[in-house]
C-alpha cells in the first residue's frame, strides 16, 4: 500500500518524451517538481495523487481538499 498526497498543478513543462513531463504542484503551499507522465490528460490548474515524485492519477478537487483536510486532522492529533 502506498501514500499518495494531493496536489495543485501550477505549471506544467511539456517534453518531446511523455514521461519527460513535469510540472510545478503545490501541496498546501509547498511546492515540488513532480513527474507528470503517467497523467497525458492533467492541466495547470488540476490536483493529482502524488506518491514519490510521480503523479498517479488526475482527483477531483473536492476530493482533493477533504483528504488534505483529514491529513490535516490526523498531524494536529499526534501533536496533542
């Protein structure tokens, strides 16, 4: 089983080679490269799964910001 954190995609930097494809995403502020080869279909302005560097799969945004409010929830309780 893997993690995979939800991301905003800022830019996007196209390749001769698909899985040359990358991008900027921002995770809550923090912003990363990101591998977006296996997502063709991902747009700026898109949230993706990201797990290692790669992106998985282009979520909804709704999705998107229930699961990083549940991570959100679960720091602030191993903070207590």
């Amino acid at each position: 089983m893997c993690l995979a954190i939800p991301g905003k995609i800022l830019t996007i930097q196209e390749a001769d080679s698909l899985m040359d494809r990358k991008g900027q995403v921002s995770f809550g502020g923090i912003v990363k490269e990101v591998q977006l080869g296996f997502v063709p279909e991902a747009h700026v302005g898109d949230y993706v799964n990201v797990h290692v560097g790669f992106a998985l799969c282009v979520i909804d945004e709704i999705e998107a910001i229930e699961t990083l409010r549940i991570y959100e929830k679960m720091n602030s309780l191993q903070k207590k």
